[in-house]
C-alpha cells in the first residue's frame, strides 16, 4: 500500500463542486480507514493556457491505495471521464476536472504513460502550496528538500494564489 499525492484542478462550470466530486471519486477508490488528507482550495490564475481561459480552483489529496500506480492512473482518468472531461486537440484548454497523480509512495516510474513524481510538480505554486499544507515535511523519491522548503525557495514568477472557501 502507497500513500499517493493527487492534484486536482478545475477552469469550467462549478469549479467547487467538480472538485469536491473528484476529491469524493478518489475517497472511494482509497484504502477504506486509511488518513485521507485534503488540502484547502486555491483559486490561480491560469498557467500556459489559451488566451481568455478562466481561472482554476486547485487543490491536493493524499490517500493511501492498494495497487499499482498505473492501476491508480486509469482509475483517475475514469473519474476525469466520468464527471464530464473531454478531450480536446487545443494544448491546456479549459477543463472541467484535472486529476494528476504527483507521487506514488518511494517510487520513480518515468515511462511514456506516467513519469513519477509528476516532473514539474516542484515548478508550479498551484500545486507546491497545498501540498505543502497537508505534507510540509514530504521529500519526494529523487529529492532532498522537504515539500516546504521547496515552496519557500520556489520563485516560479507565477501570480499569487487565493485561498477559497470550500
């Protein structure tokens, strides 16, 4: 059993609500009794996407699950189907649901499918913070720098980020 980090985001509709049913989606999928740990959400501004792309809602859960991480990677892209993603040929267009999986426990896994940990994870505040806010003291497979030293060394050049409501 792994635990796994999983990053969730969200620039169409109810952005709230596609959130809190993928963080629900992922509940049902992780060790029954095992910690579930869910990050606030963040509202950011919309990174490398098409001009007059809304803004997204992030946010990060750790869950512990049973099974491979290619397992837990096509059981997190039927949640993506499943509440409404659909593909599209416009690189980072707008999205309903994100589901990324960031970290699977101790390993590295760098394939044409999955390269893990997620290889830009330390780059984007979006992700770094509320990760930060449920594992301060993580060091991913392959680093050296805890979760939150990273994100206070992190100088991304990226727009601050908002804490929302949920």
């Amino acid at each position: 059993m792994a635990r796994v980090g999983i990053a969730l985001g969200s620039n169409l509709g109810d952005r709230l609500k596609h959130l809190q049913a993928a963080r629900e989606c992922l509940r049902e999928i992780a060790t029954p009794g095992e910690l579930f740990l869910s990050a606030p959400v963040y509202q950011t501004e919309p990174l490398l996407c098409p001009p007059g792309s809304p803004y997204f809602y992030n946010t990060v859960v750790e869950i512990s699950f049973e099974g491979s991480a290619f397992d837990l990677l096509e059981l997190t892209q039927g949640i993506e189907n499943k509440l409404g993603r659909t593909g599209s040929l416009e690189k980072n267009a707008p999205r309903v649901i994100d589901v990324d999986l960031l970290y699977f426990g101790d390993e590295l896994i760098d394939t044409e499918a999955l390269v893990l940990p997620h290889p830009r994870l330390g780059e984007r505040r979006f992700v770094v913070q509320p990760l930060a806010d449920i594992r301060p003291a993580l060091v991913l497979p392959g680093q050296h720098l805890e979760i939150g030293e990273l994100l206070a060394s992190l100088d991304s050049g990226e727009p601050p980020i908002i804490a929302v409501s949920a």
